[in-house]
C-alpha cells in the first residue's frame, strides 16, 4: 500500500507541475497576444496640453521648483480656451506622419485634469474657459482613424491637499496616514474614472518616483485596469507594475533589457508649447533617432505641444508631414519589423521581417556609392531599394569555397535611388538570417 500511496503521490505531483507548466505558458502566450500591437506600432506621438501651455513655462515644474508662484501659475487657468481646438484635425495630422497610436496627458503633476472628474473641481471644464471635457472627442477621432488611444496619468499631484508635498520645500505633512488614504482613494478615483469613460489602449503612468509601489498600491491599480479591460497595456511608470520600458530624452545606445521598449523624445526642448523654445529638431534628425529607435526592437513616442487655443505650432506640424512622407514610403521596413542585425553587421540601424528572411538597411548620405555588409553568412538572393523598388547589384568577396566563414558583401547604390533624408535598403535572404 506505501508504495502505491508514493507512486500516487508522484503522479499527482506530476500532474500539478504540467498543470502549472501549462497555464504559465498560456499566461506568457496572452501577454504576448496583449503586447502584439505595440511592439508592431513602432511610432506613436505624445501630446503634452495643458494650462502651462497659456504663458509656455515648464509643465508643473515650474512652480514645483520654485520658479514661479503657485498661485501665478494657477493663474494660467484663465487663459486656456482651447477656442480652435479640432481633435479630427489632430488625428489627421497624427496618422500622415505614420504613427499607429497616441498618448494624450489626462493630468499632469499640477493636477489640472482635461476631463470632467467629478473627484475636483480642478479640471478645464469647471475652472478654465475651454469649459468642456478635452478628452472625449479625442480618443473617438483616434478609433475612428483605426489608431490606438492611449492616456498619460500622473500618480502624484502637487495641487492636492491630501498629497504630503507640494514644492521643492513645501511639504504639507510627513506622515498621516488617514490624509495619505484620502489621497489614494481619490487617485484610484480618478483612474477608474478614466477607464470607465475612455477605456485607454494603453496608459502612460508618471510620478512614481515620490512614492513606493506599496504607498501607490501598484498591483490594484495594474489589477483594477485589467479587470476592466485585459487588453489594457500598462508603461514601466507603475512602479515596476507596468508591460514596457520608457527611456526618456535619452537614445540608448544598446538594446534596453526589457522586451517592449519606448523611447519618449521631445520634438524641441521642452514637452509642453514654449514659444520662446525654438530649437526643433529637424525631419532628418528626428528620422535618423526614429530609424535607431527601431533597430533596436523599440519604439518612438515622439512628442508634442499644442497651443491653449488647441492650435499645434506649424513648427510641429512641418516635422510630422516629413516624417509621415518617409514612414509612408518605408512602411515595409517599419512596422511588423523585429530589430535587424547586429552592430557589428552593418554602420547603420537596420531591422527585419519577423521570420528574419528579408533585412532592411537604414543609411544617410550615400555612403561612398556603396554599403559593406559583414557577419552574415546567407546569400543574398536580391537586394532593393525600399519604397523604389529598384533592383541593386551585390558583390561577395572573402568567402572562399572551403570556408564556411561569412563572406563580405558589397551592395551599389545608385545616386538617383537615395532618399534627401535617409535611404532604405531590402535584403532578401535565402532563409532565416545568420551570422558569425
């Protein structure tokens, strides 16, 4: 009897370990499946507005870091009309420049929310002359265009009387528990709020610097979110709670660890309209960060700041035109794509199709009439010029017949072919992709 008793034993634990086995798979598989539209969307556009907009000074920074009163700052209340605002403008402008989805800021850390919270009164519809929720006709324009809405939130809000600090050195209170509950149920409030009313592709979260996981109650808010929606996507902001990495302002200079990645770049200096900041960034630059970004495996989240009459600067609106010409004319290279070769490969970002049989090389210039290709061991069986269709001469030197080494390639390129801001090349393999 004992030792039919054990071999019960095993086999049940057996069964619990498949079982287990089984159903983290199916988790895996469903995360993936979430993921799926991110990580092939490859460009998205950020929208920083709000009422830091009306005198184009650092959104809530600027009164955080003690630069101007609070209450100078609150005065720009007044002057937010958003009397031009055209959300379907916006979208338009949004999908020419080839982006697959936007991110809007609901509330920024000044805590002025674009929406009709019934949680404050601080919100453009009942404090500020635009005096209707911003929102709404946004995201309905986004799904209209088939795009994916996404909403930022920031956790934390310096204007909150429950919030322990306010400024630099003004601090409300250091410990309290019963005001920092308070805090927190208006906070999941808010959320809640939003997804009710919205029901966000994605959430962009900010602020979770100030607190911890535990004091934001991170995992009820991931919880509360996907209970809701499952095909919710959440950003790293969460307090460790999120689906993707966001580096900010900085290009990485290898691949992050995270799987999902976003790069948030402003398309100037600053986030929010500035009129005073006019150091825009150019259409080729803003490809040549973009073109790294996705060889890589990541994202672009690229940004933007409209005016309080809802206005975006033409500044902006040249850059998106540039890019959406380009993205429209490379889209086989962009999106659905997977980070190409390695560095070592090719001087230049490059990415590939998902099952690796077809490579596309990114280069500014013209590169002396010629590309050298190094460390891949396939043949290529035609290479081209994406978005042209012109077919281009390859050479193969160094790969002698006895030699299983990758040879190397050259590949001519033809003045008449490039791009005036950065030029793609196919590669068509003669299966998957290796390299030395």
């Amino acid at each position: 009897m004992t030792t039919v008793y054990r071999c019960f034993q095993r086999g049940c634990v057996a069964v619990l370990m498949l079982m287990c086995i089984t159903l983290t798979a199916a988790a895996q598989q469903k995360s993936e499946d979430r993921m799926k539209w991110f990580g092939d969307a490859r460009l998205g556009i950020f929208i920083h507005w709000g009422i830091y907009s009306v005198n184009g000074i650092d959104e809530s920074w600027s009164f955080y870091n003690e630069q101007i009163s609070y209450d100078d700052y609150m005065k720009q209340l007044n002057g937010f009309t958003a009397t031009d605002y055209d959300p379907e403008a916006w979208v338009r402008l949004i999908k020419e420049s080839g982006a697959r989805y936007a991110v809007l800021t609901s509330k920024h850390h000044d805590g002025v929310a674009l929406w009709d919270t019934k949680l404050s009164s601080l919100n453009v519809v009942d404090s500020t002359p635009a005096a209707r929720d911003l929102i709404r006709p946004f995201i309905n324009a986004l799904r209209k265009s088939g795009l994916k809405a996404g909403l930022y939130y920031s956790l934390l809000d310096w204007s909150h009387p429950d919030y322990p600090n306010m400024t630099r050195s003004v601090k409300r209170y250091d410990t309290d528990t019963i005001r920092w509950a308070r805090f927190v149920k208006f906070s999941h409030g808010q959320i809640a709020e939003l997804d009710r009313e919205f029901r966000p592709d994605l959430w962009w979260f900010d602020g979770d610097w100030e607190q911890s996981a535990d004091m934001w109650r991170a995992p009820e808010i991931r919880k509360m979110i996907l209970d809701s929606n499952p095909d919710a996507i959440i950003n790293s902001r969460l307090a460790g709670y999120g689906d993707y990495g966001t580096p900010e302002q900085g290009l990485p200079v290898r691949p992050p660890q995270e799987k999902y990645w976003e790069l948030c770049m402003t398309i100037n200096d600053s986030w929010g309209y500035q009129g005073n900041d006019r150091n825009y960034k150019s259409p080729s630059q803003v490809i040549r960060i973009f073109a790294e970004c996705i060889g890589m495996g990541g994202n672009l989240l690229l940004d933007i700041g409209p005016k309080p009459d809802g206005t975006i600067p033409e500044e902006q609106v040249e850059v998106l035109k540039e890019l959406g010409r380009w993205t429209s004319k490379h889209s086989q290279a962009i999106f659905g794509t997977v980070a190409g070769l390695p560095k070592e490969c090719f001087e230049g970002p490059s990415t590939m199709k998902s099952d690796s049989t077809v490579v596309f090389l990114f280069f500014k210039g013209n590169c002396g009439g010629e590309l050298m290709l190094e460390g891949v061991k396939n043949r290529i069986n035609k290479a081209f010029v994406v978005g042209n269709g012109t077919n281009l001469d390859v050479k193969e030197y160094l790969r002698p017949s006895w030699s299983d080494h990758a040879g190397v390639y050259f590949i001519k390129v033809p003045e008449e072919v490039l791009d005036d801001q950065m030029t793609v090349i196919g590669l068509s393999l003669d299966g998957k992709l290796k390299t030395e």
